[in-house]
C-alpha cells in the first residue's frame, strides 16, 4: 500500500531527514509488539516511552533550539503512517498528546525557566504529559487561587490520554475566573489517579480520571488563556493535534480499503463475488470517492497550517468527516465479512473499535461542527486579530 505521504502534494514537503525518520520509524513500528510494549494494564508501558525517546521518536515537530527534531507538522504525519502499522490508534493518540498538544504548549506558552526544566525530559520520553480537560459534570469546575508565590489547585477531570503514566498534568481550571493552564507534577501532594478506564479501542494508551486536591504548584506554572490572542493560540496548538487525528482516521480508512476490495472479489455469495452485487459494488465505489475526499482535505489543511493560515474551522469540520466516513465504512466491512466479522479476532471490527476512540479525542463530532461553524461566522473579526 502507498503511504499516505507518497501522494505528490505531500511528498514535496519531505526532505532527507523526513525520509530517514519515515524509514526509521516505520521499523520501530513496524516491527512493533504490542504486547511486549505494555504493561499489565494493557497501556504502553514508562519503559516503552522511554524508548521512544532514546529512539528519536519524541518531539520530531518541536523547533530544533528547542531540543526537538525540527520537521514540523511534516515529521509529524511521518510518525502517525508508521504508527498506523501496529494496528492500535492509541499509538498516535498518546504521541499526539504528548508533543504536538501537551509539548507544544509547553515549549510556547510557559515561562522559559519551566519550558527549559521539563521539555527536554519529554523529548527524552523521561517524563509524560497528559491534558486534563474534561470534567464529570461537563462544565468547567476546576479551580485555583493564588497563595503568595503558589497556586493551589482543586480539579476532577476524566477520559485524561496518558493520565495514568503522566509525570505533568496541564490541567485547564479557572483561576480569577479566566481559563488557565496550570502544569502540575503528579508526584506533588494531593494528585491521584483514582481510576484508569477499560476502553474498547485505541487500548495502547490509557485513559485515567485524575483528581487534584489542594495541590500547591509554583505560580510560574501557570499558563493563562485570557485574551483572544492566547485563546487562539490554544486553538491553532488543537487544530494541528486534531489534524493528525484526521489523518489517523484517513490512514485506517485506507488500509480497509486495500483489505475489503480483495476479499469482496473472492467471497461468493449465492453464487457470485459480494463486490459484484450492485448495492456493494456502489458502496465501495463510494467508499473509494471517500478516501480521495479525505486526502483533498488533509491536503488542504497540511498547505494551511504550513502557510500559517487560520484553519480552525477547516480541520474541525475535516476532523467530522474522516472519522465519521472511516465509523461507517469499518462497520460495512464487518458486515461484509459476514459472521466473522462480529468475531473479535476480525481485523474489520477491531478497526471499528479503533475508530471510535477518534470521536471523542480533540473533540466530539457534535463539538466539531459547532467549532466549525462558530468559527466561519467569526472569520473576519479573527483573522483581523491575526
């Protein structure tokens, strides 16, 4: 299968050392098990992140002043079609929070004294970042209240990506009834993880409820998000994640398609090929016009982000469609697939499973259509803020 990356329009933006981490990772990953990269919780292990590390796979789109790889948004989709070969979008979930949303935040938000201490540990995959976003209630309760020279946090947060293995918790909570981010060490007092959830899909990484009480942090550690400028600075650092979101559920898309056009030819039913029944034979076709459609889109969206553009609204409505185009095509091919295909050892359902777990990542898909139309209602006014 060509990678998504071979396409012309993408493949001119990859240079040599594109072309030596696409290689190297792809053999990391390629040759990856998963089974021997997680621990007893079925999660990727600290060690395994470690090792991430020591390979060189941590950080690749972080500036090089930095002590990240310096290929951009470009090294980024390099590490996610390598991913995509251990057949578990938790993978890429788990590396997107880790860099381009918990890393990037870090390395352009924090004070330069915090950015320097712990982002260099991250790109070593010493230690992990999660953000800490949702809460039970589905509002924002989380609090913190300067104390002097400290911040006390008091914060309940749920689905967290990489919560249980996280050493920093950005934690999005009110402080003088702004939105802020503040960086909370999980090792100080009061932090705990009060629960790690059991997930149909995406099971590589964890997913953890964390609980913060009274936990007293440095006031450097906080990252306000007042002002629509630093607002819009979170969202372009969410738009570039939930962009490789995209492309994840493209990449799935595309290996179900190279998987169900040959078993639908050689699978006869009632005497002929399944492909060859006209109510499938249309389904695929359209399945293939979907697979053309996303990639137009990521396209798109990649020559944004890399010109700078404002893209909110663009990658927030793509975001939608990849992933509910790739739902329901993974439910068809298991229903292709006939009984077998509501057997978990199918590769069809497993990549059911799998995508489910994009719905909700950066965003539901109902959240999604609102981000996107909010935004292109709002264009002009933003775009004259630059």
């Amino acid at each position: 299968m060509r990678g998504l990356l071979d396409h012309p329009a993408l493949a001119r933006h990859l240079g040599a050392e594109h072309h030596e981490l696409r290689k190297r990772a792809t053999e990391v990953f390629g040759s990856a098990d998963l089974s021997a990269w997680t621990g007893d919780g079925g999660y990727l292990s600290k060690e395994t992140w470690g090792e991430l590390g020591r390979a060189g796979l941590l950080g690749v789109s972080l500036p090089r002043e930095l002590g990240g790889g310096g290929l951009g948004l470009a090294g980024a989709l390099v590490l996610s079609e390598a991913a995509s070969h251990t057949g578990d979008l938790g993978i890429s979930l788990g590396l997107h929070c880790q860099v381009e949303i918990t890393g990037q935040w870090l390395a352009t938000a924090h004070e330069e004294e915090v950015r320097d201490r712990h982002l260099p540990e991250m790109i070593a995959g010493r230690r992990i970042g999660c953000a800490a976003d949702t809460e039970p209630d589905g509002g924002m309760t989380s609090r913190a209240e300067l104390d002097g020279d400290e911040v006390v946090v008091h914060a309940r947060k749920l689905y967290v990506v990489n919560g249980a293995n996280a050493d920093l918790c950005f934690v999005t909570c009110r402080l003088d009834g702004a939105m802020t981010t503040v960086l909370v060490e999980k090792d100080r007092p009061g932090v705990s993880v009060s629960h790690v959830f059991d997930k149909l899909g995406t099971r590589a990484i964890d997913s953890a409820a964390l609980e913060l009480d009274g936990v007293r942090v440095p006031a450097a550690n906080v990252a306000t998000k007042r002002g629509v400028r630093q607002l819009m600075h979170w969202n372009r650092v969410m738009t570039t994640a939930r962009f490789l979101m995209c492309a994840d559920a493209c990449l799935l898309h595309a290996r179900l398609l190279d998987a169900i056009l040959p078993y639908a030819a050689r699978r006869v039913v009632d005497g002929r090929p399944l492909a060859s029944w006209p109510i499938n034979r249309h389904a695929l076709a359209a399945a293939a016009a979907d697979q053309a459609l996303m990639q137009a889109g990521l396209i798109d969206a990649f020559e944004r982000l890399e010109r700078g553009a404002n893209a909110v609204a663009e990658v927030a409505g793509l975001k939608w469609l990849c992933v509910d185009r790739t739902t329901r095509f993974a439910a068809l091919c298991a229903e292709l697939h006939g009984g077998a295909g509501y057997m978990w050892t199918s590769d069809f359902l497993r990549a059911h499973a799998q995508v489910l777990g994009l719905k909700m990542a950066g965003g539901s898909s109902a959240t999604m259509r609102a981000i996107a139309g909010q935004t292109l209602a709002y264009r002009e006014e933003l775009e004259a803020l630059g």
